[in-house]
C-alpha cells in the first residue's frame, strides 16, 4: 500500500501538467492561477538539485554509520549478518516515520534511508545460509526489497530497478548463458505484460503513468538480452548458432513490434524506447553478419537517419490540420523541447575522433658540423 494518497499523486502530476502547459502557451497565467489552488497538497517537496544533494549526503551517513559499528565493534560474520538484517529493518522504519512525521515526498533523505534498506537486506540476503557471497540470493532480495520499496513510496525508480534485478536473478544460477538467457527473457516478457495489463486498467492516470514507464523498460531489457553484441560484457554467449541467428531476428521483430504497440496506445515512452531499438539494431547489423566496419558507415547512417526523420516529418505534416492521427511534426511541450535541448547540448561530452599521428618533417638542416651551417651537413 503506497504510503501516499493517489489523491495527492494525481494533484502532484496535475500540478506539473498545468505548469508545463502554462510554460507552453496552452495555458495563460489567469488559467493556470485558478486552477493552481485547486492542486495545492500538504506534502514537503524540493527542487530536483536538492533532491539529490539531500539524497547523496544522507545515503553517505547512513552507510558511514554502520561501517562505524563495524568497525567498531569487530563484528564476526554472523553478527555482520544480522546488523545488515537489523539495519534494513531499521531504516526502513525511518524511512516511513519520515514521510508519516513530516510529509515528505521525494525530498532525498526518506528515499536514502529506503534505498539504504534494499542496501542492508540484499547484503545480508547474500551472507545468510551460504558459506560465501551468494550472488543468486543477493539478485533475489535485490529483487525483493526494491519491490517493496516501490509498493511502500511508490519510486519508479525501485520499480525499475525490481525489475532488472528480477531479470538478473537467473544469471547467478551458473547455467548455460543460452538457459540463462532464455529464462530471463520469458521473465521480463512476462513482467511487461504485467505492467501493460495494469496500464490498461488505470489508463494514463496515476498508477497508469508509472506502469507505462516498467512496460517500456521491461521492453528495452528484453531487448538489451536478446541483442548478443549489446550484452556479451553481462555473461559470454554460448556457441549455438541456432540461438545466435534467432536472436538475431528478434533484434529486428522487438522495434517492428514496439513501435506497432506504441503507436496504436499513443504511448509516448514506448515510442521513444522502440526508435532507439530501432537504431541500435542498425549499428549491429554488420557485428553480427560478421562484416568489417567501411570508414563512411557512420556517414551513411546519418544520412539514413536524416532522410527518414524529414520524411516522416513531411509526411505527419501533409496530413489534415498538419497531423495524422493525433501525432503532429513538432513538439507541443516545452518540458519535451528542454529534453531534446540537453540531450544536443549532451553530445559535446561524446569523444571525438583520435588525432591523427603524424611524425615531424625532417629537418633539411641535420648533420651539420662545425658552426650549426653544416659544411658537411645536407644543407
């Protein structure tokens, strides 16, 4: 049971709705001032900047604290055990008061002492009824406890993180990676169809928002571990060609089909997630045919890319009202122009090409004696 109202949860995404549309010019600021009272939620928020602050600062004393008593005490590892058990129940608890005491939601420190509980309980879930670290249980109560977290605060993050733990459980099993392989896949199938049955019956209203977010991730994990050249730093694929070349069609069926489901739903992160795919698929073509790279690919492509987004642009445009289906050939929302601003301005960080080495031109001037001129130097 989430710790906060959907009440409170949909008057929170309302108020950004209203925000965004106001900074978009679909609302005029009389609009937004009468509708703002209405939204108006008796919890504790901050800005994201000190979220995050909040959030590290906090993470850091908690884990500090009990390495502390660790130390300090010189605790065996049955008793460490049972401190890691004891601290996630702990600030778990905290975690809780913090919100029920003071109200508050996503400000940093409720969210560290609940991450710091998934922490303590995946480490303790790792030491207990085995004789060394146990990566299986550890991915389990990873698992678990994110799961919970997700329940109890309602982070998308935990969710997601539940989900690719759930999906990595199978990997500490040491199985054949095609087994492992396969058993995370129907795994993640699965959740996704959990997460989009539960999205249908919420709509895009809150939980709806949240499950549409797990769908699309479940989607692109699903992905990541069908394509063998993307995950073969997770666990070396196995020499089944029959395995090797069926993934190889699935790489190019998820996008197809992604984008068919996205686009019948209007689901807008969907979307976003399958044309990514969709490149990604394109850039391991020639890895997985076993082909050598040309030096012009990377031109090649860019052309491919600018030519399919123009024309789809002038097509969506061309349609009636300068639309298709409700889908237009510019962004609405300023909150969307923001993030394809930051997404541009983050290409700068992308490493360029080496330089090239060149070596210095010989001097015309070597072997000179007696003076530097070279009498009997080259000059």
């Amino acid at each position: 049971m989430n710790l906060y109202s959907p009440d409170d949860e949909r008057a929170i995404r309302e108020q950004r709705m209203v925000e965004d549309w106001t900074a978009s010019g679909l609302l005029t600021p009389e609009q937004r001032a009468r509708v703002a009272p209405e939204l108006k939620v008796d919890l504790r928020r901050t800005n994201r900047f000190l979220r995050l602050t909040l959030f590290v600062f906090a993470y850091l004393i908690v884990n500090s604290l009990i390495g502390l008593v660790v130390v300090t005490l010189n605790v065996g590892e049955d008793a460490a055990t049972a401190l890691a058990f004891g601290a996630a129940v702990a600030f778990f608890a905290i975690a809780q008061w913090l919100v029920s005491r003071y109200r508050l939601y996503h400000f940093g420190i409720e969210e560290a002492a609940a991450i710091a509980s998934i922490s303590f309980f995946t480490i303790g879930s790792a030491m207990a009824f085995h004789p060394t670290v146990s990566a299986l249980q550890a991915m389990i109560a990873a698992a678990i406890g994110s799961f919970v977290v997700f329940r109890q605060f309602g982070y998308v993050y935990a969710g997601i993180a539940a989900l690719i733990f759930a999906a990595m459980v199978p990997f500490g099993a040491h199985q054949a990676d095609t087994v492992e392989r396969l058993i995370a896949m129907v795994i993640l199938l699965t959740l996704f169809f959990v997460a989009r049955e539960r999205r249908h019956d919420h709509g895009w209203d809150y939980p709806g928002d949240t499950y549409g977010v797990l769908e699309a991730v479940a989607w692109a994990a699903l992905y990541f571990l069908a394509n063998l050249k993307l995950s073969s730093w997770i666990s070396s694929p196995d020499e089944v060609r029959q395995f090797y070349w069926a993934t190889y069609v699935v790489i190019w069926m998820l996008p197809v089909a992604g984008l068919v489901l996205a686009i019948r739903d209007r689901h807008r992160v969907l979307l976003d997630v399958n044309i990514a795919l969709a490149i990604v698929t394109l850039l391991s073509n020639k890895p997985y045919l076993g082909q050598e790279p040309n030096p012009w690919d990377p031109i090649a492509f860019g052309v491919l890319l600018i030519v399919v987004a123009i024309g789809v642009r002038r097509w969506l445009a061309g349609g009636p009202n300068g639309s298709r289906s409700g889908f237009v050939p510019h962004r609405l929302l300023a909150s969307e122009k923001a993030r394809i601003a930051m997404a541009g301005a983050a290409t700068v960080l992308a490493p360029g090409a080496p330089p090239a080495h060149t070596h210095p031109p010989e001097s015309t001037f070597g072997g000179g004696r007696s003076g530097g001129g070279g009498a009997s130097g080259n000059f």
